[in-house]
C-alpha cells in the first residue's frame, strides 16, 4: 500500500478516510463493550409471546369452496407439504 501511494497508484487522501472508518468502528465496538448487556427475562418472553398469538389467533370458517372442498382437515395427498417455521416448531410448547 506504501508504494501504491509513492507511485501515485493510490490517492493518501483515500487511505486516510479509510483509517477514520477503521477507527470509528473500533471505538464503537470498544463502547459496546463496556455497556453490560441487561438480562433477559425467558419466562417473561415466552409469557408474552403466548399472549400474542392467543391475541393474534386467526378463526377460519371451514366451509366448502365452490367444489365442496373444506381447508380442514388437511389433505394431506392433495396437500404434498406442510411446513411449520419457527422457533416453536422444533420443539413442542407446553
């Protein structure tokens, strides 16, 4: 890089503006650091996080369509697949 920039090949001012961004990310991350992260509280998350679904539940009518189709039960051979997404979906929630 030195002899980029003896040779011109490479501006000094470009290298200076770099060395600030190098800086500036080194004394943000030195700051974070020092900044305790606060603990959190898991039962309290999950509590809150059963209380928005339950308020955020969704009532289908199962009615037929215009073929006499219902949604549930799944059918599973016209279905194919089914995926279930999310945290919860790997374990079961009690």
């Amino acid at each position: 890089m030195v002899a980029a920039v003896q040779q011109g090949r490479l501006r000094e001012s470009v290298v200076d503006e770099a060395v600030v961004r190098v800086l500036r990310l080194v004394r943000r991350v030195r700051e974070g650091a020092s900044t305790p992260a606060s603990p959190v509280d898991v039962d309290l998350h999950h509590a809150l996080a059963r209380q928005a679904a339950h308020e955020c539940a969704v009532l289908l009518k199962n009615e037929p369509d215009a073929d006499g189709v219902t949604l549930l039960p799944l059918n599973m051979a016209a279905t194919g697949s089914l995926a279930v997404i999310g945290e919860f979906a790997r374990t079961r929630a009690t």
